[in-house]
C-alpha cells in the first residue's frame, strides 16, 4: 500500500460541480478535487452560498463563442464553474490584510460551486 492510499497521507478533499467539456446543463458533474491552496494574496472561503446567473450558463456553454479565447477554446479552462459566493474564511495568504479566519464574506472568485473556493 503507497502513502497516497494511507488515509493519514490523502489531499484534503472538497465536492465540487465540475465539467470538461461545454454543453447544457447535463454536462455538469459532482467530482472529488483537492481543496485549494491560497496564494499569498488569495483567500479561501468554505461556500455556503453561491450565485446562479446568466454568466454561469455561459461559462458551461461556452456561448458566445467569442468569449471561448478567455475560457477555453475546444473546453473549459477552469473545470469548475461559478462566480459568484459567500461564506466563512477559512485560511488567507501571507500578504492579505483585514481578513482572518472565522470572518463571515460575500464576493466572486473562480470555481464557486464547489464546497471551497
């Protein structure tokens, strides 16, 4: 048995609605990734609330097409979509200021719609 298969020695894992390729709706999955790791000047947040709006639909669309260049030419650069959330910090950066674990936050990032972002 490797070290990866040790649950002592596994990622800490998040549940996320994830796509590899654009489409309707359908296209969405639930997957098992890493939970993410903040730069320094990045914050993480657990989501408890996220926003579902035409921006969305269009990045698991990838319409218009003219869009594809910032999002992913043939697939989505970023296989997690979203945009919008709110939620508790759960970790900051080196260089965030005013922010610390525990406080209560609203805004956008990428790859809402998973349980961290």
């Amino acid at each position: 048995m490797g070290n990866a298969d040790r649950p002592e020695h596994r990622e800490p894992s998040m549940r996320a609605l994830v796509h590899d390729r654009y489409g309707p709706p359908d296209v969405l999955g639930v997957a098992t990734r890493a939970i993410p790791t903040p730069g320094p000047r990045e914050v993480l947040v657990r989501v408890h609330a996220v926003g579902l709006d035409r921006g969305v639909w269009h990045l698991v669309t990838g319409t218009p097409y003219v869009a594809r260049p910032a999002i992913g030419l043939r697939r989505p650069r970023q296989p997690v979509a979203g945009t919008d959330l709110a939620g508790t910090v759960e970790a900051v950066g080196a260089e965030v200021e005013g922010l610390r674990p525990g406080d209560a936050v609203y805004g956008t990032a990428r790859g809402t719609l998973a349980e961290y972002a």
